[in-house]
C-alpha cells in the first residue's frame, strides 16, 4: 500500500490508460497538463502524437477508432485547449466514435476563480460528450479512466472527457484496477427473441424486401458487418448502406444498391420509397436519409435494430423495435430465419428485383469525362480513376474525407469491400476532418495506403496537420479536388438561391504544391485528363506525404440529388432534371 | 408504436433515480433544454442512507412519442439508474408543498384566513398585515387556494415542486 503510494496522479493516469491497452495519445502540451508530459517522458509503453492544433488531435483520434475498432485518446491542456477539441468531441457523438479526451485543468483550489486558462470544460461539453467527469481526488483518477474506457465503448459509442485538475496529477494516491461492473450503465445487448422472431416472420412475409444498414454494424465489428452479410445473402433481400456505413457490405455485390440518401442513388431511395418490409440495422433514420418525414417509406412495415433505444421511434414510427448490438441481432435473425420454415414469396420478390433493375438501368450514377487531351477533368471521374488504379495495386486502403461535393463524390465511386476502410464525419459534417482523421488511420496503419479525399476549402481547416505528418513521417496523401469553390455551397445557391454565389468562391487559394514543398511534402498537380493518371502513379509512388491538387470542372453538381424536404421518389437525376423537377418548397428551403 | 401524426398532449410525471453526484442535475436539465422538451416542474433530492442517490421527479408535456423519446434519453445517461413514467405504470401519488404569502388587512384578511381553514394551510408566520400559509397536497389544489387568495392579498408564492410515488407494493 505504502509503495504504491509513490505515484502521482500523472502516473497513475498512464498506468491505467496502459492497462486499457492505449498505444498512443493525439496531444498538444500546455501548463495545466505538464505533469502528464513529464511522466510521458520518463516512460516508452505509450506514444504520444504532437498534433499542431487540439482539434486535429480529436480527428486524429476519430480516424484511429474508426480504423481499428479501439477507443482513441487525446490529450489537450485547460482553457484553449479544452475548447479547440470541442468541434471534435461533438463530431464523435454525432457519429458515434469512442473517444477519451484527457483534458488539463486549473487545480482544484482555483476553480471558479477565473484562473488563468480556466474554462468550465465539464459545462462546456456535456452535450458534446456521452459523458464526463470532474476528477475531484487522486484517489479516483484511476477508477474514473477506467469507467470512461467502458463508456466511451459500451453501447452506442462514443466521446467522453477526463477533466484533470494539475494538483490531482501531482499529487499520490493508490492505484485502482478496472472494477468488473459499472454501477448504473449496462446497455442492453442481447436482443429479445420475441422481437427476433416477430421480424423473421414479418420478413419472411415480404413481397418488396429491403435492408437498410448503418454504421451501427461497422461500430459493432467485423463479425457483425460477415453477419450482415451472410443474411443479405442468405435472404436474397436488396440492401443499401447508409453513408456512415459504408463498407459493412461488399459494393461489389450484386445485391447491392449503393448509398441511400440525399446524394444516394436512384435504384436505393426508390427501393426504400416502395418496399413493403423494411429491415433498418443500425442506422438512426436521420433526415440525410429519409428525405420529407411524412413521405419516407409509406407503404414499408418496419424492422428497427440499433443498441441506442432512443433511436427508436424517433423520427419513424416502426413495428418491431430491437434494442440490440447489431451484430448479436444479425447473428439471431440468421438462426432463426433457418429455423422459421414459413415459406417466401419469390414470385413477388423476383418481381420486385426486376423492378429494382430498371432503377439501376437508369445508371444514376453516370457522367461524361471528355477523353480529348486538355480536357478539363470531371471530380466524378477523378475518384474513378483514383478507385481503379489503387485497386489494382491490392494495398489495404483507407479513404478518409472532408466535407462538401467531393464526400458526396467519394461515397458514390469509391468502393468499399470491407468495414472500417472509411471515414468521413457524416453526422455533424465537419470541414477539416480528413486530414487529422488520415493522420490518425495513417498512425494505426503505417505500412497501409491512406488518402483524404478533400475540397480546397475544407483542407485548409486543418491544414497545419502536414507538419504532423512530416514530423512523423506519415506518408498520408491528400487528394485534393479543386473545383475553386465551396462546391456543395454553390451548388445550393445555385439550385436553390437563384444562382447568387454569396462568398462561396475560394478566392486567393495557396499553391497547394509550394504549400507541400514548404511542410516537406510531395506536391503534385494535374490540370488535364491527361494528366491525371500520372499524378494518381505518382502520388501513389511517393514514400512521403502528399498533395496531390487536382484541378476539376469548377460547375459541376452533386448528383442524385433528393432536395431537403422532398420526399424520395422526387429526386433530381441531373442537370436537365434540374428546371423541370426541382421539387423545392418553402419548407424545403428553411431546412438544412 | 407511437404514431408521429398523434398531436394529443399530455402530462407525464417521470421519476428518474440517479448517482448523487455533481453535474448530475445539469446533464437531466440540459437534456430537456438542448432537445426542447417542457419541464414543468422539477425536484430532486438524496434519497438513500448513504446519500449515494438522488431522486429526480420531473413533470412534463409532450406528445406520447417525445415522452417516449424523454424516457429513452434520460435513460442512456451514465448516472442514471432507473426511468419511471408513474403516469403510464398505474396509480400514484403526487404532492407538493407551497408557501403562500398574502398581505392586506380587515375583511379581506379575515377571508383568508376561513378559506385557509377549509383548505388545511397552516400558517407559519404572522405579521399584523400579513400571512405566511403553508399548504401540501396535489398541484391543482395548490392551484386552486392561490387563485382563490389572489382576490385576497396575495404578494408571492414558493412551490416544491412535486415528489411522487407509484401507489401499492411497487417501487422504482
Ligand atoms: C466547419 C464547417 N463550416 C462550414 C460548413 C458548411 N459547408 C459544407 S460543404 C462546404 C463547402 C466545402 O468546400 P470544399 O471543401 O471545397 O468542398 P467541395 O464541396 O467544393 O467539394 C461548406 C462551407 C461545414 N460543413 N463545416
Ligand atoms: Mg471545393
């Protein structure tokens, strides 16, 4: 006991953040965390990341959860640095990634006194978190790092702060091991087989069956996403990903319809506009994708499953709810669809799947690129090539964004086989994510291929994290597509505010390749269609980090493109849909 | 299944039993506000030996499906440990406790004190112009007597707020 009070309350904290298994921490220094740093230094179990600004640090360590499955760390000192992680810490909640942020503060005696780089961090992110915690006493910093591990990764998950007082760093106390129990959070993971057996049969009664599947499948591991799987595959059921989860199906599959959605394609958000059996796993309904509430789905009797029970019955009312981890809830609904011998109507669902392909013979997702040399090069096609080529290379591959027309893009002709090959923020839709969030799957994955796909604006967000990257030599590989505007905002303006391009073009751009020169990157351009193979190779070729700008037709639209508050059979195709078809009411043009 | 076109309001008492710590009330409270629910009135205080829980009963409006929505939301919070809707879950009881001051002299004094009388408030504190009336019991007739004393004199009110519990064996 007496020998165990020698720690201070700085290495109690690493002690316990290594029996949680963190390899490494996101942070950026200052005074009220200095002890924390000086324990860092004195020890080499965990590596620590210097982030040039704390809200790279959270999206850094968004990019290693979601690219592992483990929970990601940050550490970030009292006042400025507690704050510039909040953006962060609510891009975790929306998209539920777990995530502890270990914030610095004024020690105890001062709370309250307006201190120098005081902030009341606990008032300031309690929305922003799933939980957080004041630590009042050295004594309970152990027990506190602990219980924040199991909520930041039980249930839904998600981020949650560690307030630290500097004396309670300094001062000594007693180690605590991880208690086995929480006192009062136990989410519920097993589903009920009431429930389980209630869908079987509503789905086995299907004529128009269709899955709907989320990142609540990728959040539960790989187990859930094969699960998934094999059900599609075992039901003959259309299924489509939401944007969060994409890669928890195989897009190459045949039963695949795509992403649903805003930006979704035509065959999905019809099969979900006139389906009669609608089996959601893990996704929340959100109003991306549902389009006009009052519109969505009419016809579908719905099967619910997410962990997250105030999810259900949120914004769509369903018939079957199952408060369940996805994959436990797939693994039930397998057994027990082979253990339910009513049989399926497959006349009714063969008509349905010819249905669903004259959908896909719309081919919504087509373009033309002009070919001639010095033509100016199509975003879509752009992220084709760049799919295909490092396809062919057979690397493992993450693909991170930032936020804005080229998301949209990425989602739509990149491809995912596997889960957890892809982030992006989907909920709260944060411009200067994918940066930080590459560097963070690039630490995770050394030797793996990492690519941001970004917009000229977004990146210069978090720009400052090339020096990061340079510092660490994370070879992480920015593929900027440059249509010299905040696209996704012209775009809106365009089709929705009369064509006024209020301040939404990127004017005094840098020289992205003199700006990678300068952070002792690769940069590269490409101006032509010509061009943009040999930039892609030699992107791709390059053993440093790189900036590869890659100029794109400036006007070009994001589409399908379901309007807000339209419902989703009044989708724009294209832009000779536009005049005719823009579906936009009043109503629509107050939403977001 | 609750149906999101069902614009039919109603009250629902909520009893939430969570850990006694800091920061516990605020999390429930900007819940309420961050999501744009109604609290209409709110207790909360210790309720085990230990001082380790607290008990929060919290009135509020909404449609069933955001009182469902409520429900689910205070329970996903860490420190929370149990959700009861004693509206939904049977019979209950439910008081609270007002104080109620009234000035003013002659008739209109001798008038309060009779309606006082008839109402069981105590009165807990006496001045030649005044009256300090405590009264228990549910919140409309807590209503009533304040309504009834604003003819009468009446400068100001303090409520609780209501406890409640379900009637009968069951508890939280
Ligand atoms: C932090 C933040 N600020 C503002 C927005 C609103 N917004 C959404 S997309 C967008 C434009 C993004 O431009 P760019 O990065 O060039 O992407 P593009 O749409 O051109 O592909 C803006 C301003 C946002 N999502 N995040
Ligand atoms: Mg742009």
């Amino acid at each position: 006991m007496t020998a165990e009070l020698t720690q201070t309350g700085a290495e109690i904290l690493l002690r316990a953040l290594k029996d949680q298994g963190v390899e490494v921490i996101f942070g950026y220094p200052g005074g009220a965390v200095l002890p924390i740093y000086d324990a860092l230094f004195n020890q080499n179990a965990i590596r620590h990341v210097l982030v040039r600004q704390e809200g790279g640090a959270v999206h850094a360590a968004e990019g290693y959860a979601r690219s592992t499955g483990k929970v990601g760390v940050v550490l970030v000192t009292s006042g400025p640095g507690a704050t510039n992680a909040v953006t962060g810490l609510c891009d975790a909640l929306m998209d539920s990634i777990p995530v502890i942020c270990l914030t610095g503060q004024v020690p105890t005696h001062l709370i309250g006194n307006d201190a120098f780089q005081e902030a009341d961090t606990t008032g300031i992110t309690r929305p922003a978190t799933k939980h957080n915690y004041l630590v009042k006493r050295s004594e309970d910093l152990a027990r506190v790092v602990h219980e924040a591990f199991y909520v930041a990764r039980s249930g839904r998950p998600g981020p949650v702060v560690i307030d630290l007082p500097k004396d309670i760093l300094i001062n000594k106390a007693p180690y605590e091991e991880a208690a086995t129990q929480h006192r009062s959070y136990r989410p519920r993971t097993e589903p009920d087989p009431v429930e389980i057996s209630r869908a079987v049969a509503l789905l086995k009664s299907a004529k128009r069956p269709m899955i709907y599947a989320g990142g609540g499948v990728i959040n539960s591991g790989p187990a859930a996403a094969a699960a998934l799987t094999k059900f599609a595959r075992m039901t003959g059921f259309p299924i489509t990903n939401t944007l969060m989860g994409l890669g928890c199906y195989p897009a190459s599959d045949p039963q695949f319809l795509g992403m649903l959605g805003m930006h979704g394609t035509y065959e999905a958000n019809l099969a979900m506009h006139g389906c009669d059996v609608l089996l959601n796993v893990g996704a929340r309904f959100d109003d991306r994708v549902t389009g006009r509430l009052n519109a969505f789905s009419q016809g579908s009797r719905k099967i619910h499953v997410d962990i997250d029970s105030s999810s259900i019955n949120k914004n769509v009312p369903v018939e079957v709810p199952i408060v369940a981890d996805a994959g436990k809830a797939l693994e039930a609904l397998l057994t027990e669809w082979t253990a339910n011998r009513a049989p399926v109507d497959s006349q009714a669902q063969g008509a349905w799947w010819r249905q669903i392909d004259q959908w896909r013979a719309k081919d919504s997702l087509k373009f033309v690129q002009d070919m001639k040399p010095g033509s100016i090069i199509k975003p879509q096609y752009a992220i084709q090539r760049l799919y295909e080529i490092t396809k062919a290379m057979g690397k493992e591959i993450f693909i991170t964004t930032e936020v804005g027309q080229h998301q949209m893009w990425a989602a739509q002709y990149f491809k995912f086989e596997l889960p957890n090959r892809w982030m992006t923020s989907g909920g709260l839709g944060t411009m200067g994510y994918g940066l930080p969030a590459a560097m963070g799957v690039q630490v995770a994955h050394p030797d793996a291929l990492v690519i941001d796909i970004a917009g000229e604006a977004s990146i210069l967000m978090n720009i400052q994290e090339m020096g990061t990257l340079s510092q660490y030599r994370l070879p992480v590989k920015a593929f900027i597509l440059n249509n010299q505007y905040m696209g996704m905002v012209r775009q809106w303006q365009e089709l929705l505010h009369g064509g006024r391009y209020s301040e939404s073009y990127s004017a005094a751009l840098p020289d992205f390749v003199k700006l990678a020169d300068a952070f002792h990157a690769k940069g590269l351009r490409a101006e032509t269609v010509d061009q943009l193979d040999d930039v892609i190779h030699a992107m791709l070729a390059c053993p440093t980090a790189v900036i590869a700008d890659i100029a794109v037709d400036p006007k070009e639209n994001c589409f399908p493109m379901i309007p807000s508050g339209a419902a989703h059979n009044e989708m724009i195709l294209g832009p000779e849909h536009e005049a005719s078809d823009a579906a936009v009411s009043d109503q629509g043009l107050a939403l977001v | 299944m609750p149906s999101p076109t069902d614009t039919t309001q109603r009250s629902a008492t909520i009893s939430v039993l969570v850990d006694n710590e800091s920061g516990v009330l605020a999390r429930v409270i900007g819940l309420f506000s961050g999501r744009g629910y109604n609290i209409d009135s709110l207790t909360v205080a210790p309720v085990d030996a230990e001082g380790r829980l607290s008990r929060i009963n919290v009135v509020t409006t909404g449609t069933d499906m955001v009182i469902e929505q409520i429900k689910a939301q205070l329970d996903r919070l860490v420190p929370v440990h149990r959700v009861s809707d004693l509206s939904l879950e049977g019979p209950h009881v439910a008081r609270e406790m007002a104080l109620v001051k009234v000035v003013g002299v002659g008739e209109k004094r001798v008038e309060a004190l009779r309606i006082a009388d008839t109402f069981r408030a105590r009165v807990v504190d006496t001045t030649v112009e005044s009256f300090v009336f405590e009264l228990t019991g549910a919140s409309d007739k807590l209503d009533a007597f304040i309504e009834l004393m604003r003819e009468l004199g009446l400068a100001e009110v303090s409520r609780t707020g209501i406890a409640a519990l379900a009637r009968g064996k069951r508890t939280i």
